[in-house]
C-alpha cells in the first residue's frame, strides 16, 4: 500500500486541505471547508475527475467537518491503495518556542498555545484543527510547520524593536516575521536553479501575495524579515497599511473617537491597496485600472512598488549587498509591471531587466527575469508552502516510526 500525507490549514471559518504522495511530491488531490462552524458549512473535495460538493454536515465544527472530510475519502483511498501516514498541519505562530518543524505530542501542543496570545484569531483554530485530526486519526503522527520558524535563526539587532525592555522580555514584543515556509522554499530552490550554493548567495527573497513580506537570506537562513510581531508590518499589503508612524493610532483614535480595535482592523483590513486605491485590493484589477487612466489606482501601485523597492535596499545592509533577488507568491509569480518597477528602481545595486524575459515568466514558470550580464540576478520561483508541509510531515513522522521499530 503507497503511503499519501495529509496536509491541513485551518483557520477559524475554513479548513483547507490537500494529500500528497510523498515519494514523488505529487498533490494527489485538495479541497476546502468553508463557514465551518455555522449552519452553513460545506465541504468541496476536488477529486481529480469529478469534484464533490457536501452541504449536510450533521457536525460543522473543525471535529465533523474533518470526519466528514476523511469519510469521503475512505473510497477513494481504498481504489487507489492509499493509507495516510502523516498529517502536516500549517501553524501560524511559534513565538520563540519553536526553531523548525515539530511532531505535535502533547508538550509540543501545549507551546502552540502559550504562544495563542500572539496570534488570537489563527492560532486557536489551528489547535481546534490538530485536535480534531489527533482525533480522526489517533495512530497517526502529526507535525507542525510554523510561518515563523524559519526567522528564529535572525539576530537581535533584526528582530528588537526600540520598545521598554519589558515589553520584550515579559511580553514577547519582538519581531517575528511571517510566509518563513515560502522564504525557505524559494530560497533553496533559487539556489538549486542557478547551481550555486546558499552559502555563495546574499538573496532577499520576496513573497507578493495578498499578504506580502521580504526575508534576508545569508547562508541560508532568514537574517531579517519585513514583518514584525504580526504580519501587519512592512510592505504594502492587499488590504493591509504595512510601515506606518504609530503616532497615527493615538491621532485616529482623538479625532474619530475610534477605539485601538477598529483602528487595527482598518489598518488589517481597510488600509493597502485597497485603501489607496478606494477600488481594489487585487493587483490584477489596479493594473487593469492604471491602464484606463485611473489616477487612485496609479498612486496605489507607485507606493506598493516603490515601498517594495526601498524594502530590498534596506536589506542590503544586513547582507552586506544583494546578487539575488527571488519574485514569489500571486504577485511575484504573474505580474510583468510590478517586477519591471521594482527592478527599475533598484538599478543601482545592479539590477538590469531582461524585458523580454520578465514577459515570459508568468503561471507556474520559474527562471531569471535579468540579463545575463546583470551584475545581481533577479528570478521568479513559484511557491509551493504545501509541498514543504507534507515533505517536513512525511520526514518527522518517518523519524518516530524507525525509531519506534529499532
Ligand atoms: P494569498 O496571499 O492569499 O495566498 P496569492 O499569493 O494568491 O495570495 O496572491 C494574490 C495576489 O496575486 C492578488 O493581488 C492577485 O491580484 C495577484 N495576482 C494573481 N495573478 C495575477 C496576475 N496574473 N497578474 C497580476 N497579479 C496577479
């Protein structure tokens, strides 16, 4: 019997989830639950020739809807001599409790949850998704990939913030940095695309979606990042403000009589592109806007890419310069305009744009976007988080079974 890893991403109202075949890293298959934990949940399993949708769950809690899930593939796995035999699941916060990927027994699970208070809307349903799959699958092991683990190797001076040092120390007020599996992925396989190793390689790596953050890779680890405690810090966002004075807070909150709660949430979820741009929060729609002369959409774009432009430079200070610079995410992967910008304006550190190539480079394709004589080398590498969920699932929970046989 072939062995499949189930990966899964729960966030409070939704269960993403996907199996991969370990061995050749192919997705066998995915779906997704939605408005789990109303009346209104339903579940959509993407079977590869007819997919199926299920709307009479009896239990639309993270618990029913993960059985219900399970259920429907118990046929489908029986055809195809399939058994799972790891779930990974995406954790969003680790703080400063975990440095990689871990089997979640129960110490491990406790950690998740001392570190809920930095992160109260994701980690709380990702422990009610590990809960219900320890659950539905009590023999199997289970493994958490945490978005901030790959930035735990940076320094103090990347991660302090200028604050009461009791903020940090009794608090954990420091930065933490986020998208750590994209940044780990793209950087290794730019590396392996250009035939050099990481070591060789001072690279930024950027993932553009709609959330957006940067990391500094020196020797192939994260030196630095462009988000902080939350991921509301740095660049530019879909929807969120990114850098901004904090005086600003304080200022809203007099003038408007807002309270710090709506305030954040319209810098999470009023603010970005959207905000600019009072039209979108998706960059396929600005450009198309910019093309028919919309001014509002226009500014939107100039501020993203110029913010992203002074973020990569600023970077450069932690690695001592840049030679590589690595497009990923919805953004990096598929927009010609916005790497063309980014790349125009950080010339100077010796970036020329290979115009012909950067058109090319779209859906799915990786490769330089600069020339061969640049003197620092730009490309675009398609992210693949769920991958390196189900490969660190499939590496950790083999570990325990030969462990366990020996
Ligand atoms: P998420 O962060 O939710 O995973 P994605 O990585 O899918 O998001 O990125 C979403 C962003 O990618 C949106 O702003 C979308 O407009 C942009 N995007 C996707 N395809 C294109 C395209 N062909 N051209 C420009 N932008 C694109």
């Amino acid at each position: 019997m072939a062995s499949a890893v189930l990966v899964l991403n729960c966030g409070s109202s939704s269960v993403k989830f996907a199996l991969y075949d370990p061995e050749s890293r192919d997705r066998l298959l995915n779906g997704l639950a939605e408005r789990v934990g109303t009346p209104g949940a339903a579940i959509t399993i993407k079977f590869p020739n007819a997919p199926l949708t299920i709307s009479d769950l009896d239990q639309t809690d993270h618990h029913g809807v993960l059985a219900r899930i399970l259920d429907e593939l118990e046929d489908w796995r029986a055809e195809h001599d399939l058994t799972i035999t790891a779930v990974g699941h995406r954790l969003v916060h680790g703080g400063e409790e975990f440095a990689s990927s871990v089997l979640l027994d129960d110490e491990a699970m406790a950690a998740v949850e001392r570190c809920s208070p930095l992160a109260p809307l994701h980690n709380p349903a990702n422990i009610a998704g590990v809960e219900a799959a320890r659950a539905a699958l009590p023999d199997i092991p289970q493994v958490g990939v945490f978005d901030t683990a790959f930035h735990q190797t940076m320094p103090p001076v990347a991660y302090r913030y200028a604050v009461p040092t009791e903020w940090y120390a009794d608090l954990g007020v420091r930065r933490y940095g986020f998208h750590g599996t994209s940044h780990r992925y793209v950087s290794s396989a730019a590396a392996e695309l250009l035939g050099r190793p990481l070591s060789e390689l001072r690279m930024v790596t950027a993932h553009l979606g709609n959330g957006s953050s940067l990391a500094a890779i020196r020797d192939g680890v994260s030196v630095d990042t462009s988000m902080g405690l939350t991921p509301l810090e740095g660049l530019v966002m879909g929807t969120r403000s990114g850098d901004l004075d904090p005086g600003i807070l304080g200022y809203i909150a007099d003038r408007t009589g807002a309270t710090l709660a709506e305030i954040t949430n319209d810098l999470n979820k009023r603010s970005g592109l959207l905000g600019l741009s009072g039209l979108s929060n998706d960059m396929r729609e600005l450009i198309a806007a910019v093309e028919t002369g919309n001014e509002q959409a226009a500014l939107a774009l100039d501020v993203f890419c110029t913010r992203l432009a002074k973020y990569i430079a600023a970077l450069a200070v932690p690695l001592g310069g840049i030679d590589t610079l690595v497009f990923t995410g919805g953004i990096g992967e598929n927009s010609q305009p916005v790497r063309a910008r980014v790349l125009e304006q950080l010339a100077f550190l010796g970036f020329e744009l290979d115009h012909d190539a950067n058109e090319r480079t779209v859906r799915g394709l990786s490769g330089p976007i600069t020339t061969a004589d640049s003197r620092a080398i730009a490309l675009v590498v398609p992210t693949d988080e769920e991958l390196v969920i189900a490969r660190d699932a499939h590496r950790l929970a083999s570990t325990t079974t030969s462990l366990l046989e020996s």
